[in-house]
C-alpha cells in the first residue's frame, strides 16, 4: 500500500475524465451543490502556459461562511452564481499533475505548492476560492492570472516532506503571523491629504509640527479648519516655499472638499468631534489627537474600519503634532515577558494565536485565555496548559457566562491591566469591555471581522494619557505567507496542531456546517481526492481508524505521519 502513496505523491496516477466539484449557486447552504452533491464535470486540459493541478487538501474557513451568507452580495464575488457558480476554498495543498508545453522547462508533476488566495490583476481581485475556483474540487486550472499577476508567482512552493494538511494551513496561520508583522506611519502621509482642525485648541498652547513637512516628505493637500493663526500662517509659509501643496482653509467638518482624509490632526478634541471627522478617513488613515484632558465620554468607533481599513488612532500631550506619531510607535508584537489576554481563545483562530504566543521566543509570561464555551475552553487547556506552563508561563482559562469564578480569575489584572489584548470575538460590546483592560502602553488587535459600521465605546483619552493603541488586521500578504511556510517547514510552528477534523470531499458540506455552527474547536479539513470518509473529529478516529489514530499526538494533535497513514488507507487504488 506505500507505492500507492508514492504514486500518489509523484502524481504517477491516471488522471480522470471527469472531476467532482461543490458549487455554490447563491447565499445560503441551501444553495451548495447539485442535489447536495459536488457536481461531475469534465476534468480540462491546460492550455501552453497553464497548469492542472491537484487538491491535495483543503481548509474550511469562516471567510467560506460569509460567501455562503451573502452570495453575490459578497465583495469579493463579481458574477451571477446561478449562472456561474462559485467553488469555494482559499486554503489550499495543491500538486501539479499536467504540464502546458510553454511551462515544461519551469514545472513537472509531482512539483507542490501553497497559494496566496489574494490574487489581483491591474488592482483587480480574483481571489481563489471566490472570482477563481477554489479548492472544494479535485483539480483545477492554474492559468497566467495565478502564476503572473500583479504581485508576480502567487504559487509558494512546498517541500515534499511537508504534510498536505499542514502546508495547507499555512494560509490561516499566516493571517495569525501578519497580525504581529503589522508596520504603521510614524509621520504624516508623504503626498497625502492632512486635516489640522483645531476647533478646541488649547489657547495656552503654541502648536508646532517639527516634523513630516519638509521639501522631500509632506502632504500633497492641507486642509484647514479654525487652526490657531499662528500655526495656519506657518504651515501656509512652509507650503509655498516648498510647493506643489494645495492649501485649503475654512473646510467645514461635516463637508471637507475631499473623498478621503489621510491625516486628521486634532488640536485638543472632545468625543463628538472625533465621531464626526473619522468617517472621512481613508484606507490606512490615522487620527492624531493633541490634548492633556481626558474627553468628555467615550468614543463611538468604527470598529469594522479599524479592522478592514487599519485605521489608527494615535495621540500625545502637549503641543508638538509630531509627537503624537513618533512618540509611542504601534508595537504589533506581543510583549516579551507581558501579560497577554486572547478573548475569544476556543475558536479556530483564537487557538492559533495562543499555541503561537507559547511556542514563538520571547513571548508573554501570563496568557489568560477567555471564551463562552466550556468545552473549547477545556480543550484549549489540554492542548496548550501542560505546554505552557512547562516554559514557566502562567496560563488561565476562563469563561466570563461564570460570572464569580470569572470575576476571581480576572481580579490578579484589574489593576495592572494587560499589556496585549486580541480580540477574536467580533462582537463591539465585547471589544468596548475588554478596552477597559489595557495596561499603559498597552496594544488592542482587533483581529476578529467585525462588520464595517460596527461601533464599540472606546476610551480615546488613554490614546494619549496612557499611549494605549487600538489597531486592526485582515488577510495576509504573500510575503507572510512565505514567512509561515519557512515557520512550518522549520518546525518553529505546526499548523497540524490546528487540525480538529477530516474528511472527504463529500464531507465538505457537513464541514461548512459545522464551521457556521462552531462545532469543532479547531479546523475541518478536506481530503479532496480520498475514497468517500464521513467528516470526523481527529480523537473519534481511535475507532473509526485506529491505526491513523494510533499515529497522532497525545491521541488529540494531527501530524504528518498520521496523515500519510490516512492516505495509505483512503487513496483510491490506481494499480
């Protein structure tokens, strides 16, 4: 049966007449596959300059779940499904079975790669899984807008020795990676639009911008509303001598003459001018707040932005603008020997973030892990407490639905507070409550999806009475992509810790489900070109398979060896 597998691996095996795919005709699962079904259809020959491809494995993520939400409502979807459907899967271990005659000298069957699923072409996305089929399909064509776009190669090469489960997570834990990889300005935006407002300026103060408006670095606009005289007069002064900056003075706040705003500079601010100026922010904008007060209340912030759109709020005291940018830099990095709380820890995600932060060098010495379901929590002290704990790490499990006990537990940082607060619950009054918790120069990744226009109360005044910072991260790039696959390939991180349950391709359905309704406190993965196999959680395999189960971790952790066990049994038998 190993000749199998190797046939397998070197795409020896015949390549078939026809294929099985899911497609999504709409939103809804009712609207996934043909009688419930994947569909049959003919398997295509690559053109010259193409490729086909085989699905080795396939992730299910909670991003497929919003497509089956929205349908052709989804950003990302340009077409009419029911005349075109979508097939879905973006996290994918792909090997090459046939070559185009223009590739032959860069490719053979055999050869294995991960993709980054962002593909755009002239700015357009395409991404697989969503415009480009996707990975709930035996094969696929590979064609020139995956192998030259606009970032170049979107395919990542993976060595043989890899797991198909683990270099298919990748994709996942490089959204993980990003999230500590993040850079933000520390100046204002070179050829940007900056707003200096200064309705409730301080007039005690002499306001001053030392630094981001020189001849080589400054705005392309400078907008103008109720600034001091003094400063207006000097900025206008600095703009014509170095020229080519259009000044603007008098801008209203509710109507600036401007799509977007890169750069909004508050000379001293209360709550409602904030929530009035934010939505003139533009992709990547920063909010730079002067004041030595706190603000009259809370802020509603648009929490889905600075999720989506990365915005930034930064802040300082006192009266030198480029202060508040310079001052206390965005750390995206957890802090070496801080305090750390995950809030939302049982899911998927969360449990990426948390084995990340205890394997990684120069982590956290507490973890304090939070989520509403007992038995994600639970098995989040299984799989990561002893481990921990083992590397002097104090580590906490809670669930806030047991008010006392939650309360005790959390009581040690009420006053301290946390250094790193992840948020991996994208819910705002979640977001808003654990804002509260932030240590002084503490940092809040929102890292959960919260939907644009989502609003939480956020305190703005500890932006720069304490030099807290609230940030955001979506997607990766194909850089952290490569970045995570070095991880695995290294053994400095495992994606097959994430792995929670299997299954064939068939079994895709069930798995989208059980995605949508938090079943299983890890990943589902798919096996696309196995014999049929019922989804199944990775402990149940002692029975289903107990010599696959035989050859897990602690009878709970998927592993490569494992996996080959799988597909000695599960691959159909070409010979």
């Amino acid at each position: 049966m190993a000749d199998k597998l190797e046939a397998y691996k070197r795409a020896e095996e015949p390549i078939p007449p026809t294929y099985r795919r899911w497609h999504l005709y709409g939103a809804g699962l009712e609207n996934l596959g043909d009688d419930d079904l994947p569909a049959e259809v003919p398997t295509p020959e690559p053109g010259p300059d193409e490729l086909l491809v085989r699905h080795d494995a396939c992730g299910l993520c909670f991003s497929d779940i919003k497509v089956i939400r929205l349908g052709e409502e989804h950003p990302r979807i340009y077409r009419k499904m029911k005349e075109n459907p979508v097939v879905l899967g973006h996290e994918i271990a792909m090997t090459v079975v046939k070559v185009g005659d223009e590739l032959k000298d860069a490719y053979k069957p055999g050869d294995r790669f991960t993709i980054q699923a962002d593909i755009f072409i002239d700015g357009v996305g395409y991404a697989y899984g969503y415009e480009i089929q996707g990975g709930l399909s035996q094969f696929n064509i590979i064609d020139q807008r995956i192998l030259n776009g606009d970032d170049g190669n979107y395919l990542i090469p993976v060595q043989p020795t890899t797991g198909y489960a683990e270099s298919a997570l990748t994709e996942p834990w490089a959204c993980v990676t990003a999230a500590y990889e993040l850079r933000y300005r520390t100046s204002l935006k070179p050829g940007g639009v900056t707003w200096i407002i200064g309705a409730h300026a301080n007039p005690d103060l002499t306001y001053s911008l030392s630094a981001g408006f020189e001849a080589d670095s400054h705005p392309a606009k400078l907008l103008l509303t109720d600034a001091p005289d003094y400063l207006a007069t000097a900025l206008k002064a600095r703009a014509a001598a170095i020229g080519g900056i259009e000044v603007m003075e008098g801008v209203d706040l509710q109507a600036p003459p401007v799509e977007y705003v890169d750069d909004i500079v508050l000379l001293g601010a209360n709550a409602e001018l904030i929530e009035t100026v934010s939505p003139w922010l533009n992709h990547f904008g920063v909010v730079a707040i002067l004041a030595d007060e706190p603000l009259d209340r809370s802020v509603h912030v648009d929490v889905g932005r600075v999720h989506y759109n990365r915005w930034l709020y930064v802040g300082a005291r006192g009266a030198e603008i480029a202060d508040a940018y310079s001052n206390t830099p965005v750390r995206s990095s957890l802090k070496p020997g801080g305090k750390a709380w995950f809030v939302g820890a049982g899911g998927p995600m969360g449990r990426m973030h948390v084995q990340r932060a205890i394997q990684k060098a120069n982590g956290p010495a507490v973890i304090v892990c939070t989520d509403v379901s007992d038995l994600r929590l639970q098995d989040v002290e299984k799989s990561f407490g002893p481990e921990a704990r083992a590397k002097g790490i104090e580590f906490v499990c809670l669930n806030p639905m047991h008010r006392e006990a939650y309360e005790a537990g959390m009581a040690p940082f009420r006053e301290a507070g946390f250094d790193d607060i992840i948020v991996l619950a994208p819910i705002p009054p979640v977001i808003t409550d654990a804002a509260n918790w932030l240590a002084p120069e503490g940092v809040m990744n929102i890292f959960a999806g919260v939907a644009r226009g989502a609003t939480a109360l956020l305190n703005l005044s500890d932006v720069y009475l304490k030099d807290v910072r609230f940030f955001g991260h979506s997607a990766s790039s194909i850089d952290d992509l490569r970045l995570m696959l070095h991880e695995t390939e290294s053994g400095e991180l495992s994606p097959n810790r994430s792995v929670a349950a299997i299954g064939s391709l068939s079994a895709a359905r069930k798995g989208l489900q059980s995605v949508q309704d938090q079943v299983y406190p890890g990943k589902v993965v798919i096996y696309p070109n196995i014999q049929e196999f019922p989804l199944t959680a990775v402990p149940d395999l002692k029975d289903a398979l107990p010599t696959v189960y035989a050859k897990l971790k602690n009878g709970r952790e998927w592993t490569n060896e494992a996996e080959e066990e799988f597909l000695r049994i599960m691959l159909p038998d070409w010979r």
